[in-house]
C-alpha cells in the first residue's frame, strides 16, 4: 500500500533553516508528482510547492519560492523540502502528498516550529 513518512520537523529559530523530508513506497515514486502542504493550527491546510517527474519542473506559492526548495531523489524514493529564513508563519504541520491510481495519499506530518 502506498506509505509517506515525514521527518525532520522541529524547533527552528526565525531566519534558520530546516530540511524536511519524506520516504515514499508503495507507488511508482519516479513518475509521480509530489507535493508539501503544511496546516497551522485553525487554519487550511495549503499547498507549498509540486515537483513533477522531472526534477527541475517544480511549481512554488509565491510566499516561500525564494525561501523553499523542493527535490526528489528517485533511487530512494524520497522528498525533500529545503527550508531556508524561517518566519514565525511558517510554524505548522507539514505533509507530503501525492495522487495514484486516481487517490490522495498523506503522511502523518512533521511538525515545524518557529520560535526563538
């Protein structure tokens, strides 16, 4: 079945750095559009940032483009989410998400806090 596991969440002070990441099984992880969304405490869960099959196709929300990154690394099956001058917004829960076989799939979160 189609697993996504995250971590790396933690405590970072604003203006820091963190790297998430998510290990995929279950699904042809290399032909498959990845996403991050991350949801803070009452509000929606909003989307961050999609890489598609090909590493350098990747679409950002304008709010974190210059400060995220988003990669893949296809042997291993894994997401990442590079996180660079964190602002107190961006305190959440993140998840890594991907559509198969016509399905949503999500991971547990990681939880990120900004706080000095």
């Amino acid at each position: 079945q189609v697993q996504l596991v995250e971590s790396g969440g933690g405590l970072v002070q604003p203006g820091g750095s963190l790297t998430l990441s998510c290990a995929a099984s279950g699904f042809t992880f290399s032909t498959a559009a990845m996403k991050w969304y991350r949801q803070a405490p009452g509000k929606e869960r909003e989307w961050l940032a999609t890489i598609r099959d090909v590493a350098e196709n990747t679409l950002y929300l304008p709010s974190v483009k210059d400060r995220f990154t988003i990669s893949r690394d296809n042997a291993k099956n894994t997401l990442t989410l590079q996180m660079n001058s964190h602002e107190p917004g961006d305190s959440a829960v993140y998840f890594c998400n991907v559509w198969t076989s016509g399905l949503g799939y999500w991971g547990q979160g990681t939880q990120v806090t900004v706080s000095s």
